[in-house]
C-alpha cells in the first residue's frame, strides 16, 4: 500500500505584498511541477494579492 504522502507536498505560500503572511496548502507534484501562484486573502493588508509557491 502507498503512503499518504507520496504524490501530495505540503508547500507554502507567501504574500508578495511583503508581509509575511502564509497560507499551508497541498499539491500533486505529477500534475503541477512548477511553483503554486494563486491569489488569495491577506488580512494584514485586508485585500487579496497573489501568494507564490516559498521552497
């Protein structure tokens, strides 16, 4: 039986305003190689900015 964990990371993603704000999310690594962009809710700012992929 496989491991939970073989496919899904868990990665983290960090505001690009600068903030510091994260966000824990999960992703498949055979269907997204490359890095996570999405844009999401900072409540330091109260507005939403784009949150990139942090290796």
């Amino acid at each position: 039986m496989a491991k939970k964990n073989d496919v899904r990371a868990t990665v983290k993603m960090r505001s690009t305003a600068g903030t510091g704000y994260t966000y824990m999310t999960t992703k498949n690594r055979r269907n997204t190689p490359d890095r996570l962009v999405a844009r999401k809710y900072d409540p330091t700012l109260r507005s939403v900015v784009e949150f990139r992929e942090e290796r």
